[in-house]
C-alpha cells in the first residue's frame, strides 16, 4: 500500500421527498421534493437546472414540464443511443400516467432509417422533418393531430440545429427544431464534449435573442455536476435576461422544514489512490484487490470503471487466469444491449465510461441494500470523478440504508503534486466529508476538462458561423436579420473571443466556396465558379495564398477577379490546382463539421472466441482499437478476431511528400491541412505488419497538423496523458526523410489551441488561440 494514498469517509446522502401533492402532480403518487420544485419553478423559468444527484429520478423531474404545454412538442436528448429506449420507455409512463396526449418515438439514425417511407420519401431527413409537423404522416396508427415528444441522442440535434442534413431537407429539420419545441430537455449535459456543449449553448442563445422564451418555451438541464465553464456561459445568459432556476434536489423545500429525508446513499469508505504509469500495475493492482473482496466478502457486488477499453478487456484476462471467469460480466461500447443486461447480474461487472450515463446496475433479484457494495473506478476529471462516485451505495428505494460502501478512485498523479497532496501530508481534511473533498478537488487543475476552454478558444466559432451564416441567408432582407449580430455577440459573451462577426462571416464564406468548388467538375469550374456560392471569396484566398505577387497588384487595383475568369476559361492546369487547393481547404476543416471526432468509421466483426465480447459473437469496433490490440482475419462481410495481440501493435503514418524537404518545412510544418500520400503503417516493435485492412482505410486526403517531436516534447507528453492522440509519422522527400509526429482531424486544432501558440492555416494566414 502506498504511503500517498488517502482514505476519508464520505457521510451518506438523502434525498428530500414530497409531503404532498398539488392535484396535477397526484399521478406521481410518492414524488421527491426536486420533482415537484422543478415543476412549479418552470413556471416563470426560461431554464431550469435540476441538480439533484444520480439515481433521484431527474427524468421524471425534467418530463413535468411538459404540463405547461400540455398540447405541443417536445424533445428530450437523451446522452447516448443505449439510453434512448430507456428513456422513450419511461418518458411513455409518465406520458400515459399524466394523462398527456404526447405520441413518444425514440430517433436514433438507425430507428429514421427504419420508419416507414410509404407517405413520404426514402430520406431519413424527410422523415425526421413530416414526423416533427403531424406524427401521423409516418404513424398512421397514432391518430392525427397529436404532439410528439421526440426522444433522440445529441448527434441528431446537433446536425439538425447547424443545417448539416442534406441540401434537400436540412431548412426543413432546422426550422422544425428551432420552432417546433415547446419543451427541450437535456439529460446528463454534464457529460456532453465540447462540440455537444457549443451545440446546446447555440440553442439557448438562438431561444433567447429569437425571443421564444417569452412564448412559454421551456429548456431543462438535468445534471449533477454541472461543468464550471459551463457555469459561467450560463450566468452570462442570466446577466442578459434570460431566468435560470435552480434545483438542489438534497434541500428540503424552504416551506416545508419538516418533509422527510429518504436516503439516497450510503456512507463511502474512499480511498484515493496516485494511477500507476505503468498498465500492468494498475490491472494487477486492481485484479488483486477483486480477488480478495470475493474471498472476503463473498456476498458482495462490486464494480470496476476504467477509460480504456483494453485495460478491460486484459482485466478480464488475470480474473480467467485467477480462476474467476464466471463471476464477471463486461460492458463496454462494444457490448450488444442483450449482453449488458446478462452482465448485470454478475457479482463484478468491469465496465468503460459507457455505464457512466444512465446505467443502474440493476439486478433481476432485487436485493434490500444497495446493488453495487464497492467500486474501483479511475477518472481523468472531476466530472467523472463525481459521475461514476456517484454510482456506488444508491439506496433510494431499499430498506436497507446504512451498510457503509467501498470505493478506490485511481486519479492522475500530477494531482499529488497540485495540492491533494504536500510532501507525502495529505492537504485534504480527512474528516470533512463530501463537502472538504469537492473543495480540494475543485483547486486541482489536472482534473479540469482540456478539451472545453481549448475548444472554445480555436476554431469553434468558425463552426457556429455556419449556421449564423445559414440563419442570415434566410433573413436577408425580412425582420429578424438585426437579431444574426446580436446572436453572434450573445454568444461571444458566453464563450469568449475577439474577431467579429464580419470576420467569421467572411472565414465562412471561404469554407462554403471551398466545399462547393471541391465538388464542382473542372469542366463546369472553368466559367462557373463565380456563380457557385462562395466562389468568389475561396478564388481571392487562392490567389492570396499561392500567388503573392498577383495579390500585391489585386489589392492595389491593378488586376481584379475578372482577369482571372480568362485564366481559368483557357487553362486547365489553373483551374486543377483552384480544385485541388479546394479539396484541402475543405478536408482541413472537416473535422470541425464532423459531431464525432474519430479517424475511422466502426468495423463490423465477429469474436467467436470471446475475446472482447462475453455472450454475443458480433458487434462493431473502432479500427485503431482492431489494429492494435487483435489478430484478426476477414471472413465474408465480417473481420473475425483470431486472437488477442501478445504486445499491442504501434501504429504509425508515412507520408510520400513530392518536393525536397525545405518545401515541407516551409509549407507544411505547423500547419492546419490535409495531406495526400498518406500511409497506415502497422508495427510490432521495429518490424513492420503487412496488414491489407489498412489500404481500405486510407483516405485520398488525411486531415491533421504535423510538428517536431523534439521541440514540443513536454506539449506532446502531456496531451497523451489528457487522451489526444498523436502517431509518428516519417515524412518522405525528394531529399531527406526525417520523423515527426502528427495530431489527427480535430485532435490537431484542440491541441494547439491547449498547448502550442500559434497555428497556420491553410491559405498560411496565422491563427492565434487564446
């Protein structure tokens, strides 16, 4: 045991219940004092904020706001596909006990995909938007003129609410979902990236300049640790006029003193331990610990929660080695929706932040105490420390309240030596309690989320330029255009930032010639590109960006945009390299555009031997998780895992560069791009694995920054520890061949938003993050 590890109780928690009941909530029967207070706040609220913590019935509390708009629309955005059923399932109770007549349909893009097309087209966008008008254009069985209360996941609402459906249907859904929605609940936003958080603050600042707050619409946050910077966007919501409530479901209802407390959770015996840098310390660590808890404490339910996917998976492997392979379940992003459930009922479920949102740990034996009695569980920040904390000991609704829980946090290092603690003393005040605790860890910055201020700080309103820019096309010239500006401002103060309107509007205009020249064919390019939207914007970057000396004559007046429409009319190498510079702009941005950041789409595979998967043989799995941690063959339409790798694979990029290596350093380093000639290297140690999965996941042009590894070593180190990705890559010239490193799609501009001080464009203009 380490002489750093710090052990402090935490005093149970309770929750306050309802003594009574007005007439309109009496279907609730036995309701918790945060349910009803939500309810009567939302009243006179624009936006409420419920607090109460996981596992108190914030779904129920959020879905009372509909009774104020019993006969309209409503959304609720669950944080996750897996919990999309959950929540359409406990959203149709409450609907039917409340006597509502809301038709409630879940909306993944598999569930659009699959919903009858015989009154409208094929287009999932089309559907999304007839379903959102009259739920019985797609459901004739629901009956006409009904509500809906739309039950979708955050990717579904971001492409609606930034026009990113297809050119035929994304007015049509961005109307809908601006307008439509008399009630808009956001479970577990706490949870949400840093795009899922521009998207929802995009929302309430579209709500509030727009002015529907002043039409009874209604926005809910449900959250038990709201975000800090988060926070603060809020408050500059307030300053503005905009009424935010909130709800602290753990305080009795100031005109009742005497309503009962019911217990939530059980005291927390916590022990906070440094993470160990080595892996198979911390596995080994962990699997010692599982074992002696079984051996001790057989009646016991337990839980593990880690980041990593592999670290689980290799857990379970020392637990099959230890001989416990029936007494664990695993849930990961992998696990089938049958396969969750069946690992539910295991003694020990070893589980990745998947669980972290919604999951009850719910057993088919319902049990008097608690249903998880210990944890161990890491957490890169204090969200998730919270989050996953939160789900050990819950007792709300047991008989059985005051059998104290375990649970060992793994925390980053560096938070020793930030203030948890001095020279091997404890800075924490052991005996404080919950409340000592959040203030320690609310001082430690290693446990902030990078990516928020990062995100906000570079290219992000380049990203809410677009719809500003779409909003602005639409209004020309009818009432409403003046409020584009005010939006624009209102959520300058919200997030922060300097340039204006004018120059994102112009950034943006850049990226729409960009995109719609890149999909032009030359033929028509030769005399089109000035009509194409945008085009005469990207035609003045080229120019400024590839040719110098004719951008010194076009700003002195000598030669304008015309005498390049003879240009590219007579010469086609002109009008190839305006294409082909479009192409790049467009890949460079693209991960800006994009809700996942991910290299590659999910793979469909098959694990006949159980490597990942402990009941179903199929699932999907992301490709770099494939490369490096399984052998594997294709069978069919599937790859079919044949084993799991000795020692993980590296992975690396080589890119074949066409000039000598002075071109490179001065045209490519450093840089915000797209490069050609990129290969997928897969290796163990030195040697190279030929792999034929990695041709057909190379792309025409890869998106990324390259830069020195040696000069930005300390930046790189410390990105990999906060979970940005970055993969060598050996640089190929006419010349010299020579090694860096390379920060992938959106991975690159955060990175150099967090770590480094100047980024560079693609038409070489500097950005500077701050």
């Amino acid at each position: 045991m380490s002489d750093r590890n710090i052990f402090i109780q935490l005093e149970p928690r309770s929750i306050a219940a309802c003594e009574s009941l007005s007439d309109r909530l009496s279907f609730m029967g036995n309701a918790l004092q945060h349910q009803v207070d939500v309810f009567e706040e939302s009243r006179n609220a624009d936006i409420i904020l419920d607090l109460a913590p996981t596992g108190t019935g914030k779904t129920k509390a959020g879905l009372t706001v509909l009774l104020h708009n019993p006969k309209q629309n409503a959304i609720y955005i669950a944080p996750t596909n897996a919990l999309i059923e959950q929540q359409r399932e406990a959203a149709e109770k409450f609907v039917k006990d409340a006597g509502l007549p809301h038709v409630v349909k879940s909306a993944s893009a598999k569930e659009i995909k699959n919903w009858s097309d015989d009154q409208v087209g094929k287009r999932s966008g089309e559907k999304l938007y007839n379903v959102l008008r009259n739920p019985a254009i797609i459901f004739p069985e629901v009956g006409a003129n009904r509500p809906i209360l739309l039950v979708t996941n955050p990717d579904i609402f971001y492409y609606a609410t930034f026009f990113a459906y297809n050119k035929l249907d994304r007015d049509n859904i961005a109307n809908g979902f601006y307008t439509r929605f008399a009630t808009v609940i956001f479970d577990e936003f706490h949870l949400y990236d840093a795009k899922q958080l521009v998207g929802l603050l995009f929302y309430l600042a579209y709500y509030h300049v727009f002015g529907f707050f002043k039409n009874q619409r209604k926005v809910v946050l449900l959250t038990a640790t709201p975000e800090p910077a988060c926070e603060a966007a809020l408050q500059s919501l307030a300053k503005q006029g905009v009424k935010i409530t909130r709800i602290d479901g753990e305080n009795k209802n100031s005109e009742n003193q005497n309503s009962q407390l019911l217990p939530s959770q059980t005291a927390v015996n916590l022990e906070l331990r440094p993470k160990p840098d080595r892996r198979d310390d911390l596995l080994q660590a962990i699997a010692n610990e599982i074992v002696e808890r079984i051996q001790e404490k057989p009646e016991q339910n337990g839980a593990v929660i880690l980041d990593s996917k592999d670290n689980i998976n290799r857990l379970a492997n020392l637990l099959k080695h230890k001989g416990f392979e029936d007494k664990f379940g695993r849930i990961t992003g992998s696990t089938p929706q049958l396969d969750r459930k069946l690992a539910a009922q295991k003694q020990i479920i070893l589980a990745t932040s998947t669980v972290d949102v919604g999951f009850n740990f719910e057993r088919n034996i319902q049990t008097k105490r608690q249903n998880l009695d210990w944890l161990i569980f890491s957490a890169r920040d204090r969200a998730a420390f919270w989050q996953r904390l939160g789900r050990v000991g819950r007792v709300l609704g047991k008989t059985k309240t005051d059998i104290p829980s375990d649970a060992i946090a793994y925390l980053p290092d560096t938070a020793w030596e930030q203030g948890l603690s001095c020279s091997g003393v404890s800075s924490l005040n052991t005996i404080g309690g919950r409340e000592a605790l959040k203030k320690t860890l609310e001082k430690i910055s290693c446990l902030d989320k990078p990516f928020l201020h990062a995100y906000w700080r570079s290219e992000a309103f380049l990203e809410i330029a677009r719809p500003l820019l779409e909003l602005e096309n639409k209004l020309k010239n009818l009432a409403g255009s003046e409020y584009i500006p005010q939006l624009f401002n209102t959520l300058k103060d919200c997030l922060g930032g300097n340039r204006t309107w004018d120059d994102y509007r112009w950034r943006m205009k850049i990226l729409l010639g960009a995109g719609n020249i890149a999909k032009t064919p030359v033929k028509d390019l030769k005399k089109g590109w000035k009509f194409l939207p945008g085009g005469q914007a990207f035609v003045r970057t080229f120019i400024k960006a590839n040719f110098p000396d004719d951008w010194e004559e076009f700003q002195a007046g000598n030669i304008t945009l015309a005498d390049y429409e003879e240009i590219f009319s007579e010469r086609d190498e002109a009008v190839n390299e305006l294409k082909e510079f479009a192409e790049i702009w467009k890949a460079s941005y693209s991960p800006l555009f994009k809700f996942r950041d991910s290299l590659f789409e999910n793979l469909p595979i098959t694990d006949p031997h159980g490597f990942l998967l402990d009941e179903s043989e199929q699932t999907i799995l992301d490709p770099i998780h494939l490369l490096r941690y399984y052998e594997f063959q294709k069978k069919d339409e599937l790859i079919e895992l044949t084993a799991r790798a000795e020692n993980t694979y590296d992975l690396s990029f080589r890119l074949s560069y066409p000039d000598d290596y002075q071109d490179f350093i001065n045209l490519e380093l450093n840089k915000l791009t797209a490069f050609k000639n990129i290969q997928i290297i897969r290796k163990l140690e030195d040697a190279i694995r030929p792999t034929p999965l990695l041709a057909e996941l190379e792309k025409d042009l890869f998106p990324g920054i390259i830069i020195c590894p040696r000069t930005n070593a300390a930046a790189i180190y410390q990105l990999r520890k906060e979970g940005i990705a970055s993969y060598p890559i050996t640089v190929e010239c006419d010349d010299l061949t020579k090694d860096y490193t390379i920060l992938p799609g959106l991975s690159g501009i955060l990175a150099i938003a967090m770590k480094f001080k100047q980024l560079r464009l693609p038409d070489d203009e500097c950005f500077i993050a701050g």
